[in-house]
C-alpha cells in the first residue's frame, strides 16, 4: 500500500500530468483561433501546436442564441490544415453565435478552445466587385457586380453599397477617384485611342466596412466616332409636359431618347436593355422633344438622348437625372394669422402630396400694408412669431414651402396675401387709462357713471385685448371694471343706481354705451373671428 502511494507521490514529483480519460497528455486545443469573412466566405483559422504535429485533426462545434446544445460545424470536421470553410446559406448571418474548436487524435480530443460569441454580419469584411469595362470613344463604361454574388450576407444592402472607382491613364496618368451608387457607371471626358486602368472597391457606408479594391482591369478607348453624341440634355415644364432639349452641332442627323428607372441603375449591373423610348422622342429632327407629364409616373428617372445618320450613331449622351415629381406643381399653403400688439403669430399650414421629402422649410413674407418694404423669414418650423412690430398697424403676409430632397429642391407658389392689425400696445393703453385717471378724479364724485361711457369708449377702441389695468380695477372694487364695460347683466345697471346725482343721465348713458357696444359687436362678427381668441372677451359673446 504504502509502496503504492509512494510511487504515485514519486510520479506527481516527476510532474507527469493528470490524464483524463479520452484524453492524450499531447493534446492540447488549437490556439489563435480566428473567425474570418469576406461576403459569404466563412473561414476558421487557427494554429497547431508543434508537439502534436502528427496525425492530429479539428473538429468545430456551433451554438446559435436559440440553442442549448452544440452542433457539428459543417466544413470544420476531422480537418488535417489549420483552416476551414463553413460558408452555408444556412447560417443565419444576424444571429449570435458561439464557437468552439479543439484538437483530436484517434480516440483523444483535446479540451475545446471557445471563442467569444459573435455575429457573422459584424464580422464580415467586403470583398472586392467584380467589374466589367466597355469602351467607348470618350468614356468608360463600368458594370459593377454587388460584392457576395448574391449569398445572404449583404442581401439587405442591395442598396446601401457605394462604389469608388479610381481610374488613371496608362500607364502613369494621374489617378481620379468617382464615387457612385449606380451598378452601371460611365466615367466621361476620356480621350479616344488612349489605354486607361481602374479598379473598384464598394463601402457599406452605413456599416463604415471599407471593401477591398477588385483587380486592375484595363480598356482602350475607341476611335473618335464619326457621329458625335447629343450633350447638355436638359428637362422642364411646359403646360403640363415635359420639355426634354440638347445641344447639338447643326448636322443632318435625327435624335431618339430613352429613359430609364432610376432605381435600375442600382440592381442592374447591364441596364442597356432596360431602358425605354420615350414616344414623342424618337426619330426627331429638332434638338427638343415634348411628352406628356403622366407618361411618366412618379418617381427618378434616367434620360438619355442618341445622334444617327442613317449610316452611323452617336454614343449616347451623358444620362441626366430627374425627378418627376421635381416639376409637378406644389399648391401654396394655407396661413392663420393672430395679431398682438408687437407681434404677430403666422401659422403656415401645409398639405403635401409629394413623397419621399428631405425636409420642408417655410418662407414667409411681411410688410406694412403702407410700405413696399418686405421682411423675409425662413424657418424648419411652420409657426412663426414675428416680433418688434408697431401697435395698431396693417401688417400682410405671404407664405410658401421649400421643399428639399437630397437630389431636387422646389417650392410651392406663393399664399394669397393675408392682412391683420396689431393689436393697441401697452403702453397706449396706460397713456389714455391714465388720462381716463385724470379726467375721473377730478368727476368722480359728480358722475362715476359717466365714466363708464368713457371706459366703453376706451372698450371701442381697445375691445380686442383689453386687459383693465389693476389700479383701475381697484378703484371700481365692485363691479369690476369689465362688467362696467360689457353692462351685460340687470345687477350692473342696478349697482350704478345706487350712486349718487346720477339718476337719469345714468340711465341714458348706460342705455347709449350698450348701445355703442352692440355697434361694435356686430362690427367685428363681420371680422374673421380674430378678436375672439382672449379669454377676457368671453362676455362679448354673451353680450350679443
Ligand atoms: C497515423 O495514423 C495512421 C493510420 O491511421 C498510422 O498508420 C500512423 O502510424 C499514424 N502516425 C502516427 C505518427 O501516429
Ligand atoms: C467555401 O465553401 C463554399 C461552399 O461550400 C464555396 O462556394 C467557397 O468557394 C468556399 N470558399 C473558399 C475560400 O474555399
Ligand atoms: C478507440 O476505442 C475503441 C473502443 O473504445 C477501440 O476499439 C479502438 O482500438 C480505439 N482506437 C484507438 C486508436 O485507440
Ligand atoms: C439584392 O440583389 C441580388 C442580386 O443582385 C438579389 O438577388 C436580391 O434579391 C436583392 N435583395 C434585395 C433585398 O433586393
Ligand atoms: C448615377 O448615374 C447617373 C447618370 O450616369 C449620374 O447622374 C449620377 O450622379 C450617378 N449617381 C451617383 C450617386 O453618382
Ligand atoms: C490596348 O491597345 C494596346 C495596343 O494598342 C494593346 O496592347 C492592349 O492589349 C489593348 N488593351 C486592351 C485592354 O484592349
Ligand atoms: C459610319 O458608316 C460608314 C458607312 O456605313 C462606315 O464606313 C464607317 O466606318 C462608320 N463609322 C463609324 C465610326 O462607325
Ligand atoms: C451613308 O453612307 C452612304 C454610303 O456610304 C453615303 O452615300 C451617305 O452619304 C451616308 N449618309 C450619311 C447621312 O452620312
Ligand atoms: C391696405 O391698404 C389698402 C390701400 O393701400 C387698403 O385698400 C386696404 O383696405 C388695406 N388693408 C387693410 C387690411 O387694412
Ligand atoms: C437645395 O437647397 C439647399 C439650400 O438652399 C442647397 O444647399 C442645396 O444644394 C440644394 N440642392 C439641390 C439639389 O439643388
């Protein structure tokens, strides 16, 4: 026994490791493993160690979130290399995923090497496009391939890719760099007969995943063709058609045009058979052609124009892009204007009907219905107040919308012209109270119901916003300055009896005052409700 022990405590000495069942002392889990994607490549990399060099394989397991058991990597089984491909459709590029990879040798594995969990799309690079290159006499036509021919990986990105193409004549000119979202590009303005090299390389903008640049590939350009192409195409509007013109060197030649989807350009890398005559624009011999708005539904368009004569054509000219919602008309808004007495509040109120906009801002014009001077106040907000006005003034206001997309800009036609009246200021108000102060101490005793045809005078003039100053209401405590004013109710009139020497001049002042203040009222229900936004004129309406 004891001969036993002693030979165990002899071996641990020694430092002979533990070996588990299954297990072989050599065997230790693969180090610096990586995972590596390009696309839809999917790579395990990882490095052996030395003393198990000989006849040691690998073996992958995954874990998906959803799962609670490990399950054979596929393409990483019993593998000799140090690499393995595990590119499957299957995966689902989005979901988190573990990984663990660890050595085997006949009966004997080592203790698996787990890596921290993952999502394929965070760390996947982007490869490079493949591209395709035509020649014409002046340009280069470039057809770009999406990196990942298809798979799963960047199947949601079709078109959020931006492609730099940098381009140099060979074999040492200068290298410029095109950006473009479009599969099929043309780079202009290159010289005939002349060897020019580009690559291309594709960024997921959004991702900030910078691809590699595609292989260098090469092209002559032809000939100067004998038939030079159409330029300076242009679009507008015209009664409701659109007006496509070009420019071209008198020449006895005729003209067709084409027009394509915008959104063509960006899934097909080959858009030359996508594009479509524009009716009224085939075969014409002026350098304008005019079509229908409606022949074209909403949305971005490419329009192309191409020269012939009979023998030859013309390349075509560079494509313009528009947008055809771009020239549709855009009807003015709608403004509701409250007046105060320093200010005015405009709201602009706006319907669209265009889709897809980047932002609308609102412009709005203000001048003194006397002057011709105009403000100009531009804002992202629809509601406006307009300060440092005069009091008791004749103000108008019209309003448009500037509609901004990131490719077109337009605006609305102008509003009708609006016109308010600033409400009296504050300090007016305190000018004539104050005198109205005056003329009452010096009468008060005599006739306090005479000022009440005074204060309904001042309720004439300042009826809209009147807010009785407090010194004012103090001094009539019962009633209220206001109810003297609107003289609506019996109790009032009975209040203003109970003073002294005033029995029936009282009487007929008050009658004359409602009297006065009935005028007003009828006056100003032919107004457009303005004045009926204060509170305080709450009685008014009942008064009527
Ligand atoms: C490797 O395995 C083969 C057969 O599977 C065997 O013949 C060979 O001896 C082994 N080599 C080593 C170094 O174990
Ligand atoms: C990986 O495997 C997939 C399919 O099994 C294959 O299409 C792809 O070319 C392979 N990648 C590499 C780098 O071998
Ligand atoms: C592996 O184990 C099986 C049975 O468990 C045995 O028959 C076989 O010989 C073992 N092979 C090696 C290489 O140890
Ligand atoms: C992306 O483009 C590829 C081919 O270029 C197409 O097969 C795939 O359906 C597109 N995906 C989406 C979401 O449009
Ligand atoms: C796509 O192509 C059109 C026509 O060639 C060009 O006007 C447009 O600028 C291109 N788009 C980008 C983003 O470069
Ligand atoms: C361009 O032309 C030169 C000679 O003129 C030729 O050697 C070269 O192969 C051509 N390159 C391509 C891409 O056609
Ligand atoms: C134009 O047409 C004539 C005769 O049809 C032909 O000889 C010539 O090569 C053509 N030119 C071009 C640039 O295609
Ligand atoms: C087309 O070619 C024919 C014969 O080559 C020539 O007679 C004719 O003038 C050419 N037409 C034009 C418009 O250049
Ligand atoms: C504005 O002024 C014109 C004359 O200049 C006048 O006819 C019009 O009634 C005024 N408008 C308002 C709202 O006062
Ligand atoms: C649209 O207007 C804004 C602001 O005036 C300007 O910065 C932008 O360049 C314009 N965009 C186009 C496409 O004209």
């Amino acid at each position: 026994m004891l001969a036993v022990l002693g030979a165990m405590a002899l071996v641990l000495v020694a430092g002979a490791p533990w070996v588990p069942p299954g297990t072989t002392e050599d065997l230790r889990p693969p180090q610096d493993v990586e995972v590596y994607i390009m696309d839809n490549d999917f790579a395990l990399l990882w490095s052996r160690n030395h003393e198990s060099a000989s006849n040691v394989t690998f073996s992958a397991e995954y874990q998906t979130s959803e799962m609670d058991y490990w399950v054979k990597l596929p393409g990483c089984q019993d593998i000799v290399d140090t690499k393995c491909n595990f590119s499957s459709p299957k995966l689902d590029v989005y979901e988190e995923m573990k990984l663990r990879i660890r050595a085997e040798k006949g009966n004997h594995t080592s203790s698996w090497n787990e890596l921290d969990s993952f999502i394929l799309f965070d760390k996947a690079r982007v490869g490079p496009p493949e591209v395709h290159v035509e020649a014409e006499d002046r340009a280069a036509v470039i057809h770009i391939s999406h990196p990942g021919r298809g798979g799963s990986m960047w199947a949601l990105d079709n078109f959020s890719f931006r492609y730099y193409i940098l381009i140099w004549e060979n074999p040492s000119g200068v290298k410029k760099t095109f950006s473009t979202d479009n599969l099929t590009e043309r780079i202009f303005d290159l010289l005939p007969e002349t060897t020019y090299c580009l690559e291309v390389k594709a960024v997921l903008v959004r991702e900030r995943k910078n691809g590699a640049y595609s292989p260098v590939v090469c092209l002559n350009t032809t000939v100067e063709n004998m038939v030079p192409a159409p330029e300076n195409v242009q679009v507008y509007t015209k009664n409701s058609n659109f007006v496509l013109k070009w420019t071209y060197a008198p020449a006895d030649v005729t003209f067709r045009a084409q027009w394509l989807p915008a959104y063509s350009k960006r899934i097909h890398r080959d858009d030359s058979d996508k594009w479509k005559p524009i009716p009224a624009c085939e075969n014409v011999r002026t350098t304008h052609c005019t079509f229908p708005q409606d022949a074209l539904a909403k949305g971005n368009y490419f329009i192309r124009v191409q020269a012939s004569n009979g023998n030859n054509t013309s390349f075509w000219s560079k494509e313009i892009r528009m947008n055809s919602e771009q020239y549709i008309p855009v009807l003015p808004p709608a403004i509701v204007m409250k007046p105060s007495s320093e200010s005015l509040h405009v709201s602009v109120s706006f319907h669209d009907s265009t889709s897809n906009f980047h932002s609308l801002t609102y412009e709005i014009i203000i001048w003194k219905n006397t002057s011709n001077t105009e403000r100009r106040i531009v804002e992202r907000s629809p509601e406006f107040t307009i300060a440092d006005l005069q009091p008791l003034t004749v103000y108008c206001v019209r309003a448009r919308v500037l509609i901004e997309t990131y490719s077109w800009n337009k605006s609305s036609g102008f509003s009708d012209a609006m016109c308010e009246e600033t409400k009296p200021g504050e300090a007016f108000i305190t000018i004539w109270i104050a005198g109205g102060l005056v003329i009452a101490s010096l009468v008060i005793p005599l006739v306090v119901c005479a000022l009440r045809s005074l204060l309904s005078c001042l309720n004439y003039v300042f009826f809209p916003s009147l807010k009785p100053p407090s010194n004012i209401a103090e001094y009539f405590s019962e009633p209220s300055l206001k109810n003297l004013l609107l003289l609506t109710t019996e109790e009032q009139t009975e209040k203003c009896f109970i003073i002294e020497n005033t029995d029936s001049v009282s009487v007929k002042e008050s009658t004359q005052a409602e009297d006065e203040h009935k005028t007003y009222a009828s006056q100003t229900s032919q107004d457009s409700g303005h004045y009926s936004n204060e509170d305080e004129n709450a009685g008014s309406e009942t008064s009527e």
